[in-house]
C-alpha cells in the first residue's frame, strides 16, 4: 500500500516506460492495483491498461483495500515497453498503480535436475514438512540451490544431488525411505533432530555414501552391520553417537551368557530330520511352480483323529525287516533314531523310531503322526506309514535320495552350493516349518498344553541357518571349542567383517548386504531369552529379502557378462 502511486495534477494517464536489454529480451509484467481512498457515491477510480498502444486489460475499477494482480500469461517482446494506466470517460478520480514487477527470461544452458532425485527431493520435502527456500528445480539455476542440497554438474547430463543437510531441521518421525532413491548421495547429515525408529537398511543400499550423520537423534535398535563393515574398512564415516537406545553390535539389548551351550543335542537334531526331506525338494519345483496350499482334511467332530486313520500300519517286525534289523543309522534326535530302509528292492524310506522312555517324544509322536497324514505341502515331507506296537512306535518317511542338507554343507562334499541355493534352502525351510507351527496350533490339544514351544523352533532354525552360512558344525567334537553361536559372536565382535564367517569355499561370490541380512536373521533367532526371537512370519519375509537381493546381483553379473560375449564376439 505504501508503494501507491497516482498521476500528476489530475492528469488521465499514468505512463511507464523501459528499453530491453536486447531485441530477443523476453518479459513477464505483473501490476498490483488496490483502492486506498474511500470513495464518496458521486465518486469513482475506472481505468484502462495498454501495453505498447494495444489495450491489455480494459474498465479495471480496484477493490477498497483488496489487491487485483493484472499480469502476462506469456513472455512480451518488443524494441521499446510503453504501459499506459489511463482513466475511462467514467472515471471522476485518476488511475492508481500500488506495484509492478518486470522480470526477464533468463535462457539456463544447464540440463534440469535428474527427474528420480528431483521427485525423491520433493517426497522428502512433504515427508517433514522441510521450512527452506525448497522451491524449482533443486540443482538448477547453479546459484540458486536448494539450502542444504550440493549436487554435481558432469557435461550436459543432468546435475545429480551428492549432498544433503537436513541438520538442525526439526525433523521427527523415521528416517525417509524416500532418501533410498538419491542414487548418487554420497553425504548425508540427518543430526540434531527428533528421529525415531531403526536405522534402515537401504542406508547400505547407496553405493557411494561415505559420510552418514546421525548424532543426536532418538533412533533405535542396532546399526545395520553393513554400515558398521563400511565405516571398519574406512569406505564410510559413521557417526551415530547420542541416540540413547541405538547400539552398534548385532546382538544389541540381548542379555548375554557365559558359555552358552548350544541346546542342538534334542532340538536340531530332530529339527533335521524335517531338513532331510525338504532341503533338496525345491530342486525340480522353485522355477516354475507356485506354492502349494495346505491341504489338511476336515477332523471328525465325535473323535479325536487316532492313528488307525493313517495311510499304512507296519508291524515291527516289518520294521525290522525293512531297515535290515536297523543296519544304517541317518541320524539321531531327543526323541528317537533315524534309520534307512527299504519298502521293496527299490524303494527307499526313512525310519523314525521313537525312544520308549521318553515321555516327551510320545506324546510328540502322535502329535506328529496325525499332523503328517493330513498335510500334504511342497515343503513337508510325506509320510509313507507307522507303527505302534506296544513300546515300539515308529514313523515311515518318503526317503530323499540326495541326502541331508549337513551332508551338502560339508567340506567332504566336492559340489559347493553357492549363496543364492542356499537362501533358497532357507526360505523353504522356514516356509514349512512356519506350516507345521500353523497347523499345530490349529491342532489346540497339542499347542495349547505348551509342548509345541514355537521360539524354541526359532531357535533351531537359527543354528541351522548358522550352519548353512558358516558351513561349520553346530557342535564341535571338542568340547573346549566355541559352539557356533559363540563363534559367530566372537568373530563378529572382534572383526567387524561378515566375511570371515562365510563359508570360505563360496569366495566371496556373494551379495556382502545379503549375508549380512541373513547373518542378523540368524542371530536374532539365537537370542539367549525367547521373548527377543522373531516369529517364523518375520523370519521368512527377512529371507525373502535376502534371497531377492542376491538374485538381483546374479542377474546383473549375467547381463554383464553377456554383454561382454556379444563385445568380444563383435570385435
């Protein structure tokens, strides 16, 4: 209002003028008008605009104390600008003019911002609801950058953000997945505000950042042990200090225990025996088949199911017949002996017998029994028959003939599986056992009197999925030496590298965020107290990820390695 500006003794018309600063010099006009004064009823402000002689805006009568913007919709070229503001015949008062704006057409000779950063930026943005001069395009023009965004200029291909400093900024909430899409980042200063939650893992996921600022936050868990490996080997700067619960080991906020004894005599080694039908089952089927439902038949409402229900009763000394009077022992549980046999001259099967002094194993064997003749899934074994007669109880498995998956790991075996047909082994595994825990609580009867422990379960597959990465034993004969928990820790704590627990004969054919992933599955499973354990839910989705990510890597390494047959084939 105070910029008002009127004509000079009453005359009609208010007149601007300006030269270009050359011929092809484009211009955008805005005006402001505004009425100051007010009007008596035989008074009146109605005026005409013109630019360069041709009306531009005609009969303009301005609002008491309420602006009107007149303004171009496309750029004004001329030799020479003339605006006149002049009164119609109407009028009693002169025009009134309180502001105007010029600006000129600045031709930028650098490209726009690359569209996946500037779309990452503007998410970001709304996200935290960021108070800075965040308007345009963030790299372009060079002198007007976003506050906080450094970005880099390579020729004529689009800027690309490197830098961003959001310290100080009064951010809550999690850290922004959207941070993810800033490809080329290689700073990041996040400090000094009010963040919550886990430090993501797709942190890791950004190739060339090597300074990572979190100080001062209120973040939580533990830091992703790729991080923790960057910043060892020197590639990244880390700074996570003064966020009160965050903690920089894998097993943060576990309880720990002095000479934790593996409890694998009872829980992996029956956990095997399911290991044994369904490590290799995948090997004709993950290509091209999509997971089997769950069939489970429909249990009578006047009865318990009991074993006569099952596909085939064997008499023991059938038993004793088919395994050779228990000639080949596959492997040993808690809960009874696993042998070889066979049906008839070809037909293979696996022979649990039950130990008849355990009470446990009884009730587990009925529980399993019933269970097995009413599933039939890709990841579970299928059940050929039984036996129950008085002390002798025993189940017949379908037998695979590629052995168990301790054999496959063994450095005694010449064929090394590589990471990714071992995450395969991985989440069908879980998958199955997830399975078995879901219909065992559907069984109430056997989960409800508490002698299904579904993290005890976890914590089996825990060491199993140790045993898959390390390819170490769970127990070692030597009893001084660390069980494969304890080892795992310890070479973790004092080397900070997932590298010097993975199975050396893989040599380093791997995607390093992948293990890393895989190794946190796997401790956390381990976790000393069962209140810390994931579920089997938890577990399979983290494998999934896993999995997902090393075959992104295979996948990349075999578009390379095709295009450097069809460079070779072409020079």
């Amino acid at each position: 209002m105070r910029t008002a500006v009127t004509t000079l003794n009453g005359s009609n018309s208010l007149d601007l003028y300006w030269e270009p600063e050359s011929p092809t010099s484009q211009y955008y006009i805005y005006m402001y008008f505004a009425e100051l004064e007010e009007l008596r009823a035989n008074q009146s402000r109605e005026f005409n605009i013109s630019l360069n002689g041709r009306v531009w805006y005609g009969q303009l009568v301005p609002d008491y104390l309420y602006t009107t913007t007149i303004y171009s919709v496309s750029p004004e070229i001329a030799e020479n600008f003339k605006v006149s503001i002049y009164k119609t015949e109407n009028s009693t008062l002169p025009p009134i003019i309180n502001a105007i704006e010029i600006y000129i057409v600045k031709q930028l000779l650098q490209s726009q911002t690359d569209q996946e950063d500037v779309d990452a930026m503007i998410n970001i943005k709304s996200t935290y609801g960021v108070k800075r001069n965040w308007q345009g395009d963030p790299c372009a023009p060079k002198a007007y950058l976003w506050d906080g965004v450094n970005c880099s200029y390579v020729g004529y291909d689009p800027p690309r953000i490197i830098s961003l400093d959001l310290s100080s900024s009064g951010l809550t909430g999690e850290i922004s997945p959207y941070i993810a899409n800033l490809k080329l980042i290689q700073i990041l200063d996040l400090s000094n505000n009010n963040l919550t939650g886990p430090v993501p893992d797709f942190l890791m996921q950004l190739p060339v950042l090597r300074i990572l600022n979190l100080m001062g936050n209120n973040l939580t868990g533990s830091v992703p042990m790729g991080l923790i490996e960057r910043s060892k080997n020197g590639s990244l700067s880390l700074s996570v200090g003064e966020n009160p619960n965050l903690c920089l080991t894998v097993t943060c906020g576990k309880t720990k225990k002095k000479n934790l004894v593996v409890p694998v005599v009872t829980s992996v080694a029956a956990f095997f025996i399911l290991l044994t039908a369904l490590a290799f089952l995948w090997r004709l089927k993950w290509k091209n088949q999509v997971g089997k439902v769950a069939k489970v038949a429909p249990q009578s409402n006047d009865r318990e199911v009991t074993l006569e229900t099952m596909n085939r009763h064997f008499t023991y000394s059938m038993i004793l017949s088919i395994t050779n009077n228990f000639e080949r022992v596959l492997g040993k549980g808690g809960f009874g002996t696993v042998y070889h046999g066979y049906l008839d001259d070809t037909t293979q099967v696996a022979v649990k017998m039950l130990t008849p002094s355990s009470i446990q194993g009884y009730k587990k064997f009925h529980a399993e029994a019933e269970l097995l003749t009413r599933v039939h899934h890709q990841n579970l074994t299928s059940l050929v028959g039984y036996c129950d007669e008085a002390d002798n109880m025993g189940l017949i498995y379908e037998y695979m003939s590629n052995g168990n998956l301790e054999g496959h790991l063994s450095d005694k075996n010449q064929t090394v599986m590589d990471w990714e047909v071992r995450l395969r082994i991985a989440v069908d595994t879980a998958q199955g056992q997830l399975l078995l825990l879901f219909l065992l609580h559907v069984a109430s009867k056997y989960y409800v009197s508490n002698e299904l422990n579904e993290k005890s379960d976890v914590f089996s597959f825990g060491v199993v999925l140790l045993e898959m990465i390390t390819s170490r034993p769970a127990l070692e004969k030597n009893i001084d030496k660390p069980d494969i928990i304890q080892w795992v820790n310890f070479m973790l704590a004092t080397k900070g590298d997932a590298r010097t627990v993975v199975d050396p004969r893989l040599r380093r054919d791997y995607d390093i965020n992948s293990v890393w992933k895989a190794l946190e599955v796997a401790l956390d499973c381990v976790s000393p107290t069962s209140i810390e354990r994931p579920n089997m839910n938890d577990v399979v989705m983290n494998l999934k990820q896993c999995l997902a990510t090393e075959m992104a890597r295979v996948k990349e390494g075999n578009e390379i390695e095709r295009f450097n047959r069809i460079g070779s084939f072409e020079s």
